[in-house]
C-alpha cells in the first residue's frame, strides 16, 4: 500500500492536510526499513508511512485530534500503528525528557515553525541520530527552516544530500553532534562580520568627535585582543 492509498485530511480536526510534499513521501517509502529507529516532530501522512514501513516510530504533536485521526486512518487502511510511540507534546516541551542515545536512523523535523522551534527540535534530535542517520528538516523555505539549512552547510559533522523541490532539506550525519561556540560556526562568523564590523567602526567614530582619544584608544586596544582571543 503506497500513501496515496490513504488520502484523507488528517490536521485541524479533519479540516486540512498539511502533508509534506509527495516527493518526501515516496523518500519515506523508499528508504525506511522494518524495524528502523525513526522520529518526527508534527504528525500526519508521514507518520501513517514511517508506521507502514514497519519502523519504531517516535511521533511528538500537541494535537489530540490529530492522534486520533492518524490512528482511526491507519486502523481503516489496515496499517498497523503498535510501534509508533505517540506523545501528545509540544515538542519542546518532551524532547529534553526523552532525548537518549545516538540510535535513530532517520528523524524528521516537521512540527513547529515558527522561532526558535525548528531549531530546538535539532538541538535535541539532531544528537540522538547514529552516524550515517539522515536527518529530514520540511519547510526550508520558510526562514526558520533555512537559517538551520545555512548553518549545517557549514559543519563538518552533516553533508546536504539535497533540498527536495526546494522545500525539504535531507542531511547524513557524518560525526558526533557538537554545539559550537559562534566563533567557530563558518555560517554565524560570515553573517555576522558586516554588522559587527560596522558597530565597530561607528562607536570609534563617535569616540574619536566627541574628541575622547584615551577611551578610543582604551576601546581599540580591547577590540584588538578580543579578535585575536577569537582567531586562537
Ligand atoms: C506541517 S504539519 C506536519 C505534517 C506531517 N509531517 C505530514 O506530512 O503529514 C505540522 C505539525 O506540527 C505540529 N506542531 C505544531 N507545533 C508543534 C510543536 N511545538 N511541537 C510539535 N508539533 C507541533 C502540528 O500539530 C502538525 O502536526
């Protein structure tokens, strides 16, 4: 059975479907396994394949109604949903409790969007996939999504292994998650050089016209040594 085989609107107590695209959905089907480790943040159709797949399946939405659909679905198609692990949660509230060992296969992060959701869904999942897992991020051309996208191209422990249609982002994980400092994250440093830069440049300015030269030297001498704190 493909998921087009169960089309119906499970969000918004059956009043939409916010599924991801069916380009994810055919990756899903594709690529996991019976008796994958699996996690989503959101829930919908995905979670109907990740179950038909035979995964061991973690899903984490704050919607009772969406619970309920997903499995009144599942039971009339026949899928059967006794490895899901459903957790009627907002995702940043029960990932700092059952975040554990790097043993996923695949996680997605589809739940929130809105600032700094997506980012705190990785921050708890991202640690718990295995090396070689691959870590899904839907809606990337939504900002909160994309600024996740921009820094991970930029540290060495992922490999972008595409942006499906432009709209989700597929990552293997290559080493052990880090939570670097922004001085050593490429992304941060090169985004943040021309406004810090400038800051810079404005506040000498204002020292050196209001004709205060010891404390713009004062100020100076200590930008200096954090620039070079930073390089070393
Ligand atoms: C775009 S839909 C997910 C669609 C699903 N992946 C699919 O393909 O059918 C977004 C989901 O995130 C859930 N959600 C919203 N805020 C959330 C949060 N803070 N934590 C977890 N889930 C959240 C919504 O209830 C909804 O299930």
């Amino acid at each position: 059975m493909k998921f087009n085989d169960y089309d119906v609107k499970l969000h918004k107590g059956g009043a939409i479907a916010w599924d991801a695209s069916d380009a994810i959905l055919t990756w899903l089907e594709a690529n996991i396994k019976p008796g994958m480790k699996t996690l989503e943040t959101g829930a919908g159709k995905t979670t109907m394949v990740f179950a038909n797949c035979g995964a061991s399946h973690q899903v984490i939405t704050p919607s009772d109604s969406e619970i309920e659909n997903i499995k009144n679905e599942a039971k009339r198609v026949g899928i059967d949903t006794s490895n899901v692990t459903f957790y009627n949660e907002f995702s940043q509230n029960i990932l700092p409790k059952i975040a554990g060992h790097e043993n996923l296969d695949v996680v997605l992060i589809d739940g929130g969007h809105g600032f700094p959701i997506p980012a705190v869904d990785w921050l708890y999942t991202a640690p718990m996939l295995k090396i070689g897992g691959k870590l899904l991020i839907d809606d990337v051309d939504l900002w909160t999504g994309k600024m996740l996208v921009d820094l991970m191209r930029g540290e060495p422990e992922w490999r972008l292994i595409s942006i499906v249609r432009g709209r989700t982002a597929i990552f293997e994980k290559t080493a052990p998650f880090v939570a670097r400092e922004w001085v050593d994250q490429p992304t941060v440093v090169r985004k943040s050089w021309i406004p810090q830069t400038t800051r810079k440049i404005v506040n000498g300015l204002a020292m050196l016209l209001t004709l205060d030269f010891k404390q713009a030297w004062k100020k100076l001498s200590h930008e200096v040594a954090l620039s070079k704190e930073a390089k070393d």
